[in-house]
C-alpha cells in the first residue's frame, strides 16, 4: 500500500511538472498572434484592438485581435512600455526622453521637466503621472503639476535597479524593478511599502501589469508569467506559449502578452 | 590653357572628396545583450559620439556595428567608456578604415 501511495506521489509530482503551475484562479492558453517582422515589447489591449510598441521599426502600431495592422505610426524613436488612459495612448520614447502621446490619431510630444535618461515605461491614472527612468534607477512621479523622485540606484528595500515598467492603481505605484529580479510597490510619498517576487528566482523583470486582484509580472529570462494576489501571494505561473514576454495586459477576462523573440502575442484566458 | 585648369580642378576635387571619404567601421563585441532595453540602451549611448550612424545590433551574437562618418576622430576609450556607461564592458572593440586596420582586445 505504501508504495503505491508512493508511485501516485510521484506520478502526481511529474504532471503537475509538466503543467503551468497552479495554486489560484487558472489562465488557460487560447492563441498565438503572429507579428510580421515585429518584435514587441510594450502592449495595450484596447477593446477590439493591441496597441504594441515596435521599437525595431521606430513605430507604435495598432492591430486587430488576429494581429492585422489597422494603423502605423511611425519615426517614434524606440518606444517602450505603454499606456492607455481616457483613450489617449502615451508612449515613453526610449532614445529622445520625451513622451508621446497619441490620441484619435494625433502625435503630439510630452517633454517633461524632470528629464528621464532613458524613458522605457509610463503609467497614467487621473491626474498622476508615473515614468520609468531607466537608466537613472528611479520613478519620476509627476501628480498636479508637481514632481517627486521615487526610488534611487540600489538593491536594498525601496532601490531600484535598472527600472523598465510602472504600474498606478490605487494610489500605489508598482514597479518592474528589471534588474533587482522582483516588483516593489510605492506610495505616492516614495515610502517602499513591499517587495514582491524575490524569492521567486526571477531572471529579469520586464513588464507589469495591476488589475483589482492580482499583479502580473514577467519573467524575461525565465520565460515564465507569475501572477500574485495584491497581498504578495504567488498564486499562478505561466511557463508554456511564451518566448522572451516584455509586457501583458488584461483586459476582458483576457491576458494578453508581448513575446520580444516570438515576434507574437500569447493570449489566454481565465 | 583652360583645359589644363580644369584638368587640375578635377584632380583638386577629387583630392579633397578621398580626403573625406574616412568613415569608419566599428564592431564592439558585449555579453549580455539579449534584453532590448539593454540593447537599446547601448545604442543610445553610442549615438552620443559624433558622427555615428547605421548603429546595428546582434542580440543572439552580441556583436555591435557602426560606422563613423566624415573626418571625425574616434579613439576606443571613447567607444568603451559609452559601452561602460550603457552597463556593459565591452570584450573587444575593432576600429577599421580603408587603408589600415586597428584591433584591440579589451581585458
């Protein structure tokens, strides 16, 4: 009788191996959408339409869910992260420092007071404004007008290292703190309240998105999407259908991710 | 009388216009590359040196190419400080031109 228990132990330790590793609400994987020459690195799900960042082309596109491409525009000096906030679509523009913003198919260029070396992510929410300063190892967070400096280069609590993406809900800030391997979440006064992920073996956190219940962040390196409840609880990971992710987006019950390698977009769904 | 004049001119010319034909190619071979922001970053670093164009980067290869045009001068201590400054240290750095070629290998 023992050994069999035994056998079953082992059996069900190598199917759960073998599966996405499940321990809340399941996503399952839905489709792939394949990018003609494109490696994407921000994303917005927008409806019926991704908004995705083509930095190797210097453009920012819009497609369809089957990933047809609805609109270009282009001579956008890599653009990276993404937001979309009142249906206007802000691109942080990695190799000027500026910000532009694309609204019912109008550019128009953002430059900020506090100059960013490196802008690569951008969250807008009411009147607040949050940008990832990449190279500078901090949050430039701009609220009413007024500026304040989250973060500073480091690897203790409340440092950043090497900063790609932010995320505003709630009066928090969540920040993918690529290069330190996990997410740290801040007030709108700079206190670091958590870190999230540390002991999660993260080789490079690159994206992050923040819906009500859970934070989403990936793994670049790891090819891997962990998912966490907003008290820092590892709940689920995506290991399948996904090369080098950079950004998600959850809209509709859906996730969506970017895939840099894939030249494609994973979709799943809960 | 006018004909020598004019060949002479053409010599000038064609003397001055070899004289700013001396773009250079550099390859800067880097670990680490596979991040685009990484990737990218290092570009904008090194399109702060005067004079650089066509920057491409092989992320699988790690191999970094430019060219540096007109007659602008450019030293490897130069090159590596952009590479350092983007993160990175560079392995090796190749400055060639025309006429000669200049290697160096950084350790």
């Amino acid at each position: 009788m023992k050994r069999i228990t035994f056998l079953l132990f082992i059996g069900l330790l190598f199917f759960t191996g073998c599966k996405n590793k499940t321990i809340g609400v399941e996503w399952k994987f839905v489709k792939q959408i394949k990018l003609d020459n494109i490696s994407p690195i921000g994303l917005q799900a927008d409806g019926k339409y991704l908004w995705i960042s083509d930095a190797k082309n210097n453009r920012v596109i819009k497609t369809d869910l089957d990933g047809s491409i609805v609109k270009k525009y282009p001579d956008i000096k890599r653009p990276m992260h993404l937001s979309l906030y009142n249906s206007k679509i802000f691109v942080p523009e990695y190799l000027t420092d500026n910000i532009i913003t694309i609204t019912e198919g109008k550019i128009e260029t953002l430059q900020l007071n506090e100059k960013p070396n490196a802008p690569s992510g951008i969250s807008v929410n009411d009147s607040v404004m949050a940008v990832a300063d990449f190279y500078n190892h901090r949050i430039i967070l701009i609220k009413k007008g007024n500026i304040k400096i989250i973060g500073k280069e480091g690897h203790k609590k409340g440092e950043l290292y090497y900063p790609t993406d932010v995320a505003l809900v709630n009066d928090k800030i969540y920040v993918a703190d690529a290069y330190n391997n996990r997410v740290q979440v801040f007030d709108y006064n700079g206190n670091a309240l958590k870190v999230i992920g540390d002991k999660d073996k993260i080789n490079v956190a690159t994206g992050i998105e923040v819906t009500d219940n859970n934070i989403f962040i990936t793994d670049f390196e790891g090819n891997r999407i962990l998912i966490y409840d907003l008290n820092s609880k590892l709940i689920y990971i995506i290991n399948k259908h996904l090369n080098k992710p950079t950004d998600i987006s959850v809209s509709e019950n859906k996730m969506y991710v970017s895939n840099y390698a894939g030249s494609s977009i994973s979709v799943f769904e809960q | 009388m006018k004909r020598i004049k004019y060949i002479l001119l053409l010599f000038i010319l064609l003397g001055v216009s070899s004289s700013f034909a001396q773009d250079k190619e550099v390859k800067i071979r880097v670990d680490g590359l596979s991040c685009p922001f990484c990737a990218y970053g290092l570009e904008k670093k090194l399109n702060d040196i005067e004079g650089v164009e066509n920057i491409h980067i092989d992320f699988e290869k790690g191999l970094v190419t430019l060219n540096i045009v007109g007659s602008q001068k450019i030293s490897e201590d130069e090159i590596k400080s952009k590479v350092e400054e983007a993160g990175f240290t560079p392995k090796k750095i190749e400055i060639s031109d025309f006429k000669k070629t200049s290697t160096k290998t950084i350790k």
